[in-house]
C-alpha cells in the first residue's frame, strides 16, 4: 500500500477483549453516545473488576489502536447484564455494533452466562434493531427509566436473551 492510500485507507476493526488501558478511550465514545457520560474513573472501575466481561472494536488508524466501540457486561453466571454498548458517532451503520455484540454475547456464553438482560430506551430504534436480530426479546417495561438532556424522561425495555 502506497503511503498516501495508506493514509486514507479505512482501518479494519477486530473485536477484542479490552482492559483499563481502553479507559479513556470509552470515556470518550461514552460522552459522545449519552446524555449523562461516564468518566475515566468509572470506566478504571468496571475494566479492572474480575466479573465485568469488556470487548472494544480495535483497529489500527495512522499506527495509532483506534477504538470504534465498546460493550461491557457484568457476568454473574448464570445471568450476565450489558452495562453499557457504543459505537462512534463516526463509524456508525457500517456493522461495528452488530460484530460487537455477536463476539460479546459468544464470551458471555463461554464464561457461563445462560440468560442475558440489558435496558434499552425504547425509541433506540438501531439498538433494539440489534437486540430483536439477535435473539432479545422484550421482557417488561420500566416507565421514566432514563432522564434526557433536556429533562424529559422515557421509559425503558428490559430485554433477556437465553444462550
Ligand atoms: C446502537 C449502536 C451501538 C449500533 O451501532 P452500529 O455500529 O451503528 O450498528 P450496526 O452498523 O451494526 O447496525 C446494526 C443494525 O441496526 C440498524 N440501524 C442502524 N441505525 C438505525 C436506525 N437509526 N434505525 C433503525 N435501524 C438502525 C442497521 O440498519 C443495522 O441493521 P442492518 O444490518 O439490517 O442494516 C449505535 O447506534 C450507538 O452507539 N448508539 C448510541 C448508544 C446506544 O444507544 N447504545 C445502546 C444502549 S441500549
């Protein structure tokens, strides 16, 4: 590859496991992707905790690791609960998301997970596009679940998968 194609060339991202080392990184993705962003430290906490199962979409952009995405779950066997799923506002609809997921809930499965639950806003059109593909389904209804921006309040979906 040429240095300038190189320089233009889109990176590949390859899901994998992720550690403290990606803190930052998710604080960042975090921010762009919430209302109410998590911080570095928060992100330290869960990418150190031995029960928190955290994958990253990782590639290489300009010899820099770049990371796209991120998903982390708390995995209690035989349950495990996403905490929080990203993409970059960049990157988005180019199946980051999808790959994450699929790769995240195989590693769920492997440490012993049976049944996943997650909380998703139930407007988030392209997360529960996601959810409904693989398999989640939509197991009740938490009413003024999550608090907006700008105030206002939205009920959430509890969604389960069983592995
Ligand atoms: C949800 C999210 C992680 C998806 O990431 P992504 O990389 O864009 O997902 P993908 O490119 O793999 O798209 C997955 C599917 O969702 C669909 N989709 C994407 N945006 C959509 C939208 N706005 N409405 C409906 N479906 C949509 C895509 O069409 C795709 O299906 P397809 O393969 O049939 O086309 C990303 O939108 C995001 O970070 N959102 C903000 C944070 C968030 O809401 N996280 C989930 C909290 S529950």
């Amino acid at each position: 590859m040429s240095l300038i194609s190189s320089f233009f060339a889109k990176p590949r991202f390859v899901i994998q496991p992720i550690g403290a080392e990606s803190s930052e990184d998710c604080e960042r993705l975090h921010a762009l992707s919430f209302a109410f962003p998590w911080t570095k430290i928060d992100f330290e906490n869960l990418l150190t905790d031995a029960n928190v199962i955290a994958d990253g979409a990782v590639g290489e952009r300009r010899r820099k690791a770049e990371l796209a995405g991120f998903i982390l779950s708390r995995l209690t066997p035989p349950d495990a609960e996403i905490l929080t799923f990203a993409v970059d506002p960049l990157r988005r609809g180019a199946g980051i998301g999808k790959k994450l997921l699929d790769v995240h809930v195989t590693n769920l499965e492997r440490g012993g997970a049976r049944l996943v639950f997650l909380e998703c806003g139930e407007d988030n059109a392209a997360a529960l596009a996601l959810y409904n593909r693989l398999g989640f389904v939509i197991i009740g209804r938490r009413e003024n679940y999550y608090l907006s921006a700008s105030g206002e309040r939205q009920a959430a979906l509890t969604m389960r998968l069983e592995l």
